[in-house]
C-alpha cells in the first residue's frame, strides 16, 4: 500500500435545480460538457423535430457537437444561425426565425432551443413564444450572464428603434441546460460583466453567497467549472424565487435592479454598447452602495466590501462624468419610476434591500464622489 496513488479528482457533479412555477415549473441542470451529452439531451428536450437558434460567434464553438448529440439522441435537426450582436435582438431576427421554420414545415410539436448568450435566448424564447402560438422552448445558454440572469424567469423579447426590450411576452422554457465549459470561451469583459449580476444577489439578497463570492473570485475569474457551477446555481436558485414570488413584476423583482438605475444612466448616458451592461451594473452598484452608506443603511465597511469585490470582479467602480443634471435626467426616465420621483434599490444592511426615493444632496453627493473623476 506504500505506493498507492491517490485517485484523480473527481469530475464535478451536474447540480439540477427546479423553478417552481406550479404547471410551469422546469428543471434547470448545470455542470461541465453537459452539451454534447446524449441522454441528458433526450431526457431534456422532448419531441422529434428541433430547431437549434444560434449566432455566428456561437455555431463555429458548439453547434457541430451539439447537433450530433441531439440526432444521436434521435432529433432532426434545423439550424438556424444570425448574425451576432444587440442590434440583431429585432424584429428581421425574429421573421428570419419564423421563415426558417415555415420553409421546413416546422410544426407545433417543434422545439425550438436557444443556443447563445441573452439576445439569442430572448429573441428564441420570444419566437417559441408566437411561432404556431406557442412552441416549446429549451434554453442552453452560453455566457455567465445568461446562465445567471437572462435564462431564468421567463422574459423574452426584442428590441424597437424605440426602446430596448419594448416588444416581448413572458414565456418560460421547458428546461434551462447550463454548461460551464462553454464559459471557457468567453471573452474576459463578457465573464466579468456576468459577475456583476451574480455580486448582484448576494448584495441586495444573500449576505452568505456575498461571503462565498469574496473568497473564491479568483476562482470565478479563473474559470473554475466547481466554482463557477456553484456561483451559477446560487444566482439561478436566488432570481428562481423573487420571480416565483412575483412572476409578472409586481414589486418585488425590483430588487433585481440593484446597480441598474445608475447602470442604466451610463450605458444611455455614454451611448449604449460603449460599456457592457454589466460593466454599468458593477460601477452602479458600488454608487448604489454608497448612497445606502451615506442614508445609514450600510456601514462603511460593507461598502467598501462592495467597491472592494466589484474591482476584484475586472469591472469599473468609477462612473464617467455625465454631469449632475444629466444624470438626473437619465435616471427619472427609469422603468421603476412613480410621479417622477426616482426609486433606488439600496442595501439594507448588505444581503438586504429597501426600495425607496431619496433625498437629493445624499444622491448629489454620491455622484460628486463617484462620478466626477
Ligand atoms: P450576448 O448574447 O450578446 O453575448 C455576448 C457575446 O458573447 C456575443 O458576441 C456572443 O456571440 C458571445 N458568446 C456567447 N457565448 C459565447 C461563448 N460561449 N464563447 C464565446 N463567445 C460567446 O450578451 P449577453 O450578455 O449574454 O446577454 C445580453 C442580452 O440579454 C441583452 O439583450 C439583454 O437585454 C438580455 N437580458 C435579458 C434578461 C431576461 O430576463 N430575459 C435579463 C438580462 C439580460
Ligand atoms: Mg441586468
């Protein structure tokens, strides 16, 4: 027994979680190389025929293996793959989509997968939702920020010349299958701004996962399927029950803007795509903690925990200088907005939220501090 070798390290396991939803609760399973496993994808995926929506960023990385395990599964197979970016998240997409599948007798028993990042999951979810009036719709989403945010609750849509996200319905997937293998592909700004959601959670609603994410962000940076998985897990298992409480945005889902009012402000303020999202939801939650230090709901050291992890994070903790009357007026145009007066979302304490207006020298001051630099 002297020269026995210890064993490899085991793979790590696949974590199913359910989103209770009474009749349309779904399962969502997330764990390394889970895209090219056949008997997940047969038990996962119901029906014969399937119509796989990807991009062209996305189809060269994982839409050969992905379509072969779906036939060896037993599936025909259509793909169907757009061109990438926001401004393809529209209604020529949405008809391209729609064209693809009358062109091949697509029928109600189709199913239709999302294979990409959040604009290939809502814009697919948004057709499954219409096509035939209704398809079934399985997501496989392929950035962190999909696998923590944009798969989970239901929302799809597409973008007018108008406004973003102005056209959609709510339609939830039959089943979510996150794979963490796909996030090793991920450009380096893409995976920070995915954190920025999951710091997100732990700020505004589980003071634990804040913990966990402080000690092991180099392991989240780093990529580390075990890490990655349980950051992925945590995040779904937290938005899955302020979406269970509040499906269709009475009040609570609020909270999920945490960081939002002053992201959305710089993402408009500077032209959007010039940031990502959520590198204006990260520096927006380090502005949001400071004003819930300065209204006393925070002490100073949790807000630096903020600032402190944001960074940690690869994301900017310094707001561009829009100017304080702009930044009024980019923030009163805020979808959470009643007679005018801006809402916040603040933390209180950390791992709690208070959803509330303010007043304004504590709001004023806050972007002299942050964003004046
Ligand atoms: P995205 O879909 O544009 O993906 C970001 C980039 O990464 C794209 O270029 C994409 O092609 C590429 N990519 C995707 N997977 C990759 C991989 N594995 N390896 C390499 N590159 C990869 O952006 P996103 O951040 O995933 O999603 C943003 C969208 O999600 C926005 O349209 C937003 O409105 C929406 N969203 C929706 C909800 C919701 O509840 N439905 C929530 C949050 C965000
Ligand atoms: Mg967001």
């Amino acid at each position: 027994f002297m020269n026995q070798q210890s064993p490899p390290p085991a793979p790590a396991p696949t974590i199913t979680l359910q989103v209770e939803l009474g009749e349309r609760s779904y399962p969502i399973e997330i764990g390394p190389s889970l895209l090219n496993d056949r008997e997940r994808i047969a038990r996962l995926i119901i029906g014969k025929q399937v119509a796989v929506v990807t991009n062209t960023t996305v189809a060269p990385l994982y839409l050969q293996g992905f379509s072969q395990a779906l036939k060896d599964a037993g599936k025909s197979v259509l793909e169907i793959i757009l061109p990438d970016g926001e401004e393809e998240k529209n209604w020529a997409s949405l008809m391209q989509i729609f064209d693809r599948l009358l062109s091949a007798k697509c029928g109600r028993k189709t199913t239709l997968i999302a294979l990409g990042g959040g604009v290939i999951g809502d814009l697919t979810g948004f057709a499954a939702s219409a096509y035939m009036r209704g398809v079934p719709f399985v997501q496989i989403p392929t950035t962190l920020l999909a696998q923590v945010d944009s798969s989970v609750g239901g929302k799809t849509g597409i973008n007018h010349p108008l406004g973003k996200n102005m056209i959609g319905a709510f339609y939830q997937p039959q089943a979510v299958i996150a794979d963490t293998m796909t996030l090793h592909s991920l450009p380096e700004r893409e995976l920070s701004a995915g954190l920025a959601e999951v710091i997100k959670y732990g700020a505004v609603i589980d003071a634990e996962f804040f913990k966990w994410i402080e000690s092991n962000i180099g392991k989240l940076m780093a990529r580390d399927n075990v890490a990655l998985a349980y950051a992925i897990r945590r995040s779904c298992e937290l938005k899955a029950d302020v979406v269970r409480q509040d499906e269709r945005e009475g009040g609570l889902r609020a909270i999920l803007n945490f960081g939002h009012t002053f992201g959305h402000a710089i993402e408009s303020g500077l032209g959007y795509g010039k940031w990502l999202h959520g590198e204006a939801v990260g520096c927006g939650m380090v502005m949001a903690a400071d004003l819930s230090h300065r209204l006393g709901h925070i002490s100073a050291v949790d807000k630096e925990r903020v600032s402190a992890l944001v960074r940690a994070a690869g994301l900017p903790t310094e707001a561009p200088n829009l100017g304080a009357q702009r930044w009024l007026e980019l923030m009163q145009v805020d979808k959470k907005n009643e007679d005018g007066q801006i809402k916040f979302i603040l933390m209180n304490p950390l791992g709690g939220h208070l959803v509330t207006g303010v007043p304004q020298e504590a709001l004023l001051a806050t972007l002299q501090q942050l964003a004046s630099g």
